[in-house]
C-alpha cells in the first residue's frame, strides 16, 4: 500500500457543525488537501499542541505521552489507512524495546498523539484518490467562467430554457467553489454526497 506523507494545514470550524471541527491535512509533495471532520476535543488537543500551550493538567494525550516516554516506547508514524461508510481509520506504529506495534486508533486520536512525538504522519494513496480535494481553478478563472456561462444564457435568449446540470456536476461545482473559499467543512460534506452519489451509481448497474 503507497503512503503519501501529509501534513496539518489547520484546523477551522463553522456554526452549521455542531461543535465538530475540520481538520485539514495537506500532501507534502503534492496539492491535495484531505478534510477531516473531528470533534471538538480532539482538535484542543491538537491545536494546543501546534500553538504549544501547556494546560494546567496533562490532556489524555499527554498523558499517554509520559508514559511511553516513562516505559521508552516511541511512536514511529500514524497512517491513515481506511476509508468505509465516510469513517477514517488510522494505525499508530509504535516501537517498544526493538518490537514494533500497530495499534489501531482514530485519526484525530493518532494526530494528537503524532504532534506530540513529532511523528510523521502518512495518508494512503487510495485514500487520498477517493477524498482528497484539489483547488483546480484560480478566483480569475473562476470569474471568467461564470462570465462566459452568463453570456452562453444571454445567447439562448428566453425561447430556449437553460438545462439544469447533472447533479453530479453540480456537486463537483459546488466543491470546487467550496474549496476556492476555503470552506473545508462544506467541502468535506459535499465530498461525501458525492461519493454516495457515485455508490449510488454503482449499485444500480
């Protein structure tokens, strides 16, 4: 299985998610980027971590870091491994007295405990292919665009109404406006529509 390491961009919320937060992964040699939804807990942990704020009391992350660090156990990398049903999944590959050991974990657990190693952290190829997001156009290109559909309308004048796209076109649209506003919450969903959509298809043929 190829890995892609990735990065964290940062993590950004909204009011229509409930307390949940995005947290946004970025390819290292690459453009993609890779939104997950995580909850609020979780991205403090993290965002305390990257901001390097000590709480008054060690987070449960922080905890499990003094401990390996008390039994010499080091964590080596976090890879996120499987996509099913719209739900990551992550392994922490941690090394203890020349034994390595894959344990399960959930992405925004195994990110947290990632930053707090300073352990790289990896995204596997398939996965980035399924949900990974590209900003494929500029804000100019964008503007023109919009700018030769509205003269294309103009030409058809009223006799001949304009065809309502695909919704799969419209999704994919709708993403990409998403993205160029760096709204990675919408982004995320609208990806997930899509991806039900495209299983959708599928299993009707």
């Amino acid at each position: 299985m190829h890995k892609l390491q990735v990065d964290i961009l940062g993590l950004s919320t909204s009011p229509h998610t409930n307390g949940a937060y995005a947290l946004i992964l970025y390819e290292v040699e690459g453009k993609r980027k890779l939104p997950i939804i995580i909850g609020g807990f979780e991205a403090q942990a993290i965002a305390l971590k990257l901001e390097n704020i000590k709480p008054p009391r060690p987070f449960t992350h922080d905890l499990f870091k003094q401990i390996a660090d008390a039994f010499d156990l080091h964590v080596n990398e976090v890879f996120i491994d499987e996509l099913h049903n719209e739900t990551f999944y992550a392994k922490v590959i941690c090394e203890m007295g020349g034994v390595v050991h894959e344990i399960d974990a959930r992405p925004s657990d195994a990110i947290a405990i990632a930053v707090r190693f300073s352990a790289p952290i990896f995204v596997s190829e398939e996965i980035m292919n399924e949900a990974g997001i590209v900003e494929e156009r500029q804000k100019e290109e964008e503007e023109e665009a919009q700018a030769s559909a509205e003269e294309l309308v103009e030409d058809q004048g009223e006799a001949e109404p304009v065809k309502r796209e695909p919704l799969a076109a419209e999704l994919n649209r709708k993403l990409e406006e998403a993205i160029n506003r760096e709204d990675y919450e919408e982004a995320a969903r609208i990806r997930d529509e899509l991806s039900r959509l495209k299983q959708s298809g599928e299993s009707q043929e």
